[in-house]
C-alpha cells in the first residue's frame, strides 16, 4: 500500500476562536484519534486542499511528522466551506499494523467499452455503486478495486461477490450477509420493457385522472 508523507504541528489551543485565527493564518485545525491520546494539530491550507483532490490521498496510509515524530494514519473525515475552496477541519485515525480497519475504497470500472454486452450487443452498463467497504490490515489495504467487464454480456449483473480482492481484503456487506450490486449491463430488450412499463403507468395515471374530474 502507498504511503504518503505529510507534516502537521501540535496545538494547545481549541475552540471556535482558535480555529478560526488558524484558518486565517493559512492552516487548517485538525485532530489525529485511535490508539492513544487525542492528538489536536494544525496542518498548512494549500498543501492539504490539493493532497485531497488526489484518490490516492484517501485510500493511503499517511506518515504524519508532528514535532520531527512520525507516526501513521489514515483519512477518516474532513469537512469544507459550503461555497469557498477551504477545508475547514480534518480528522486522522492512528493505523495499528496488527489490527483491521474498516475504510470505503473507490471502484475502477474498466473494459466497459470492449466488453462483449456492449460491443456486440448493444447494451449499456450502470455503475450502481462507485466505492465499497473493506475491512483489513494497514498493509493489505488496496487504493482501489478493479471491476472487470471482458466477458459480461447484456441482461448481466455484477454484484459484491463477483469482484476479485486482494489478498487479505474482505467485504464488510458480504461479512454481513448481504450481496449488492455493483453495476448492471441492460440490453436492448430490457431497455424496451422498462419504457413499455413507464408509458403502462403513465397511462393509469391519465385514467385516474379521468375519473377523479368525472
């Protein structure tokens, strides 16, 4: 798994003022939990505002030196100004190599152009889901799961249990029961259903509309 590295500084100071002397000076308030204390730090504006518009910045394992001590995490949450381009405040999870964690990983969704359901059938494909909930090991952690169309053919749904994991990687959805599906290669023959279905249901509606006026 990638490892990024990132430097922060350790604050003393909380509250709305503080946090907000932070921001005009350019830096962020944000705070590292998990095993251990608490740890409240501030990390420089620009630096941060274009490591989160990269994937890789989300799915990675951080080495985060505050005070020239080094420790790892992982992104758990952030949150932005409404209308500026400003994170306001972000959120670390200490990483123990020995324990799972539970994180959302994107989904790379490729051959959909060459696959047999578009290619030669005519089909079209639907992402349902873009990301998933994994649960492994700091070091297992993939940045994303590839979601493979090569041999999907039209009227083919693509679930949970169908994508292939790295090792050492599981769904949370399956490890609950559950089976959902991740994208959906519809036909010709389904498209034309479903529209007989809309136009059925539109023509019930102009009935009763009837009905109601008479």
């Amino acid at each position: 798994m990638t490892q990024i590295q990132i430097t922060a500084d350790a604050r003393d100071v909380q509250g709305r003022s503080a946090s907000r002397r932070l921001r005009r000076s350019g830096s962020i308030p944000g705070i590292i939990y998990g095993s251990g204390d608490t740890q409240m730090i501030s990390l420089e504006h620009n630096t941060l505002w274009y490591a989160l518009k990269k994937e890789s910045f989300h799915t990675s394992i951080l080495n985060i030196t505050i005070s020239g001590k080094s420790e790892q995490v992982i992104l758990r949450d952030y949150q932005s100004h409404p209308f500026r381009n400003q994170v306001l405040h972000i959120d670390f999870q200490r990483v123990n190599e020995k324990e799972e964690i539970q994180m959302r990983i994107p989904l790379h969704f490729i051959n959909e152009d060459n696959c047999i359901g578009v290619k030669t059938q005519g089909a079209h494909i639907t992402h349902v889901i873009n990301d998933v909930e994994i649960r492994a090991i700091a070091k297992n952690i993939p940045q994303y799961i590839e979601v493979d169309f090569t041999d999907i053919k039209a009227g083919q749904t693509i679930h949970l249990s169908n994508l292939t994991l790295p090792d050492g990687v599981s769904l949370v959805n399956l490890l609950r029961g559950g089976d959902s599906a991740v994208a959906i290669v519809a036909g010709i023959a389904e498209e034309v259903e479903s529209t007989n279905e809309v136009v059925a249901a539109a023509d019930v509606g102009i009935v009763g509309a009837k009905k109601t006026e008479e």
